[in-house]
C-alpha cells in the first residue's frame, strides 16, 4: 500500500512539472534583440533589457562603454553563432543559458547570456552576460 502511493505521488509530481510553461522562445527572442541592438550599435536600446541587480554589479555607464568597445576594439560585428543552450529550472523561476560565438571582422568572442523568467512574474530579463576574448 505505501509503494502504491509513492508511486501515484511520483507520478503527479512528474506530470506537473512536464505541464510546467517553457518560456524558451521569449528568451530567445530577447537574446535576439540584444543581438539586433549590438549589430546596429544601439547601446541604448539594449541597457532596458536587463535585470536591475545586474546593473547594479554593472553599472549602467560602465557596461554601456564595455559594449561599445568591442566594434572599436574587433571590427564590425559579422556573425553570430550559437553554440550551446540550456534550461535550469529552480525553485523561484527558470533560468535560460545561452552560448555564442561572436565572430568580428578582427577576432571572436566567447559570449554567456542568461536569462531569468521569475515565478511570480511575466517579465524576462538579461541576469548574466559574459564576453570571453577567443584565444
């Protein structure tokens, strides 16, 4: 009798995560405008995308200027190939990690973005963003 509960309470805990809303595509999307911005040098439509607490570890000003200086420092900005993407779910939201290789006119970057989608809210934003120089 108890194996025979277990196994029903495993197996509604099982369905209620599979049923558990993906927000995969709002995720890539907003990677995708973050790339858009980057490729047309808009520092000022990418700075709204992300979190505040990321802000707050990379001030505003001084995020902005690292941004900028990639195209000064590699050349226009050519392609942009995925190179790996992940899902980790936790207990106060789901966070999407993202890879990238940036290929510029004068060298490549490494790039990591993650984005969280709170449980208690609709909102996604950039909380992690990673720019490794390929060497």
């Amino acid at each position: 009798m108890r194996f025979r509960f277990l196994a029903i309470m495993l197996a509604l805990l099982q369905a209620g995560c599979l049923t558990q809303a993906s927000h995969q595509q709002e995720a890539e999307q907003l990677v995708k405008q973050l790339h858009q911005a980057m490729q047309q040098q808009a520092w000022d439509q990418i700075m709204p995308l992300y979190d505040q607490q990321f802000l707050k570890a990379h001030p505003e000003k001084l995020w902005r200027q690292t941004l900028a200086s990639l195209p000064e420092r590699y050349g226009q900005l050519k392609t942009i190939k995925p190179t790996f993407q992940q899902k980790d779910p936790r207990f106060r939201g789901d966070f999407y990690i993202f890879g990238y290789l940036l290929k510029f006119e004068h060298g490549s970057i490494r790039e990591t973005i993650t984005v969280f989608k709170p449980v208690d809210s609709d909102e996604l934003s950039i909380t992690g963003h990673m720019l490794k120089p390929r060497g």
